[in-house]
C-alpha cells in the first residue's frame, strides 16, 4: 500500500485554508449492488475487520456501512485505556494479543496513534480484591504478561497525588501495576484503519443505516439500507449497543442486554498523572491526556438503555471517590460528560461468532473492552469472515458457549456488575 506523506509547508497551507481542498484521506463512494462481504458498523471493530480481510486474505470487495459518520459511535465514546490485566486464559492471551498490536499499530498503519504506554495501577481496598488480585497475577503469569503487586507506599511514590491514610474509609491495602497498559487516540485509530482499508479498495459508506436483513432461508443475501438494497454473502455485524436489535432483524435473539456507560473529562491542567489509575472497589478510574485533560470514568448505570447520556448519581459517585481519594482534586473543574452504551453479555464475555443463519457472523458483546480489543478484533472477525472458521485466538468466545456451558466468566470489566 502506497504511503500517503505531506510536507510541514503542505499541512501550513492547508490550515490557513480552513482545510478547504485538502484531499480526501478515504474515498466517498456510492454503494454498489453487491460485495463479497458486508461488514455492518464503522467503528474500530468493523474498519480493523476490512482492513486484516484485505491484507490477510486478499478480501477487498467489502462494503463497511455506517449509519452515522466513521467512528462517532462507541470508537468516540470511550476512556481510550488499552490493558490485558483479565482472569480468564482466553480474556488473557486474547487482550495481550491485542495490546502488543497497538504498539505496532502506528507503524502498521502509517499513521500516528499516538499510542503511549503508561503502565496501570488498580487500587485494592478489601481483602477480596487483594485475593482476586493475586490469583489473577498468576493467571496473567501463565500467559508472560507483567502484573504484580505493590504496596500502598509505592503507589504513593508513582502517584504523589493519592493518600494512604490507613484510616481512611476504605483505606488502600496494596494495588496491583500492569507495566503494559497503555491509551491511543480513539479516533486517530477508527482513522488509520479506514485510511488504508481505502487504499486497499474496501467501500467505506458513511450515512448508511442498515434497516433489514435479507435471506432465502436459512441463509443471507444481503441487506436493506437507506441508501437501497445491497447484495452479499457474507455479512459481518460488528456495532456496539445496537447488537441485539441489528441480530432481531435476521430474527436472532442474542443474550446481551444494553446499558450506559459514563465517563468525562476535566479542564487541562499540567502533568499530574503519568500513569493510569484505577480504582475496582468505588468504580472509577482516570488517566491524562497530552491535552491535560483528566479522562474520568465511572460506573455503568444499572438500568438498560439506549441512550447515549446517563444518570448524574454516577457523575456524583465518581467525583466523591475522586476527592477522597486525591483531595487536592477538589477544585477542578469538569470540562465535558457523555456516555456508550454497552452491550454485555451474561458472562461479560464477547461474542465472536457464526450464527445459526448460513452467512451471518456476528463481532459483538465487548462490553467496556472494545477499545482496547480492536486489533486483535479485526484479526480474529476477518479470518472467522474469509474462513467460516474460528482462529484459536477467538474459539473460546462462540456463541454456542451459552447453550454449551461453556461461559467465560470474566470480572475485570469497567462495569458495576464486577
């Protein structure tokens, strides 16, 4: 793939110009009438998916459809935290996996993530998660990936900001450090695998809403869009809180339920956190941003939505335990709140996976993991879309595990149902 480069005196022209004329960093196509595959959603997940199809398996006739603009759902909606610190050997070997693909991806994709490893630091604060700690420190052994505990004076020293008063509330009674962990800028990433799945000559349609789910039988044809009918073979879904409802229109009802997930931003100040702090018993946690921001985020709400806000008792919550935990945050100022809509599955688990209807695969399910999730994602749903069969990387997460009893029970979400 040809690599795209501009002079510093090109880009100074192009913004004193307000950006008019500049070139297009992907194409605008109109649909065609049929693709070999059709990949539904326009996030990380399905532009990482028509990328790795292209490059992987010489797929290119491939439609992604978005229904809103390239990464304005839940690829824009997120804390950008990129970790493989998981319980379970799949949720481990697989994060990892993806993890070590961000530190590559700048280079990969010709285009600047922005990936910066920060390394993670949970707050353990009851004799429970220092217990679960532990036995997910040698589970992550079992994989070589680097987790330890530390103790509450050496968290101090990594985050001068925190207090260890032993009578605290919930005092903090050790933590864990993932080295690893690091952020990336979350639309920089949906832009470099759209730019060179273009390139590559996947259709990317923006303003393309998928309204129906075409079959002669028991398998698929097509879809119905608001920009007309589109025929494929092959259709991969991969949206995040529209899951269920995208899966109802092949008439498959999946076991994921929807709920908000809230998170805000702080006014820029100076660096005051080089690391990524969480905090498992009082559901928060927060990192800074090269702009200064502090990236706040809270607990799911405990209702099912589809809405795209969430309740203020979360905000509340999250602001509290932030002041008790580093009061001299108390006079910052909130910049900006939003909320993604996640969709959880019953063992919070992703659904990785054929269906019952021939042609129909479904990416779904991640829960508050699908950013960081999103190259290996792609590998793994491109390879499950060219093949029909899943890689080793991707088998544990089946759909068929929930009528098998197979589940992958895994705890380390960002949701209140930890």
């Amino acid at each position: 793939m040809a690599a795209r480069r501009y002079s510093i005196w090109s880009l100074i022209r192009n913004a004193l110009a307000y950006h008019e004329g500049w070139a297009r960093a992907w194409r605008a196509p109109e649909p065609k009438p049929a693709y070999d595959a059709i990949i539904i959603g326009g996030g990380g997940h399905g532009l990482a998916t028509a990328y790795y199809l292209a490059r992987d398996h010489g797929i290119a006739n491939v439609a992604v459809l978005e229904k809103g603009w390239l990464g304005g759902g839940n690829t824009g909606r997120n804390t950008v935290t990129i970790r493989s610190n998981y319980l379970r050997d799949p949720s481990i070997r697989f994060y990892e996996h993806a993890r070590r693909l961000y530190e590559e991806m700048s280079q990969e994709l010709n285009f600047n993530v922005m990936f910066s490893r920060r390394g993670q630091i949970d707050l353990i604060q009851t004799w429970a998660k220092l217990r679960d700690a532990r036995r997910r420190s040698l589970s992550m052994a079992l994989v070589d990936a680097e987790y330890e505990i530390i103790t509450p004076e050496e968290v101090k020293r990594r985050v001068p900001l925190v207090e260890i008063d032993p009578t605290a509330r919930l005092p903090i009674l050790a933590a864990t450090w993932h080295p690893g962990a690091g952020i990336a800028r979350h639309d920089a990433v949906a832009w470099g695998y759209a730019r060179q799945a273009d390139a590559a000559g996947v259709d990317i349609i923006q303003n393309c809403e998928v309204t129906g789910i075409r079959r002669d039988g028991g398998r698929v044809t097509g879809v119905e869009t608001t920009r007309g009918p589109i025929a494929a073979p092959r259709i991969g879904v991969a949206v995040a809180g529209h899951a269920g409802v995208v899966a109802a229109m092949a008439g498959l009802r999946l076991p994921i339920e929807t709920v908000p997930l809230q998170a805000f931003v702080s006014e820029p100040l100076k660096p005051v956190l080089d690391v990524i702090l969480n905090c498992p018993a009082l559901h928060v946690y927060l990192a800074q941003t090269d702009k200064g921001e502090l990236i706040i985020g809270g607990a799911a709400d405990g209702y099912t939505s589809y809405a795209q806000r969430g309740g203020l008792h979360v905000i509340e919550q999250s602001v509290a335990t932030l002041i008790e935990l580093m009061p001299r945050l108390k006079r910052v100022k909130m910049l900006r709140q939003w909320a993604g809509m996640i969709d959880l599955t019953y063992d919070t688990s992703p659904i990785i996976s054929a269906t019952p209807v021939d042609g129909l695969y479904l990416n779904v399910g991640w829960g508050s993991g699908g950013f960081k999730a999103i190259p290996a994602s792609g590998e793994g749903f491109a390879h499950l879309l060219a093949t029909g069969r899943p890689s080793p990387l991707i088998q544990p997460f089946g759909l068929d595990r929930f009528a098998q009893g197979r589940l992958v029970l895994e705890t380390a979400g960002a949701s209140n149902r930890e």
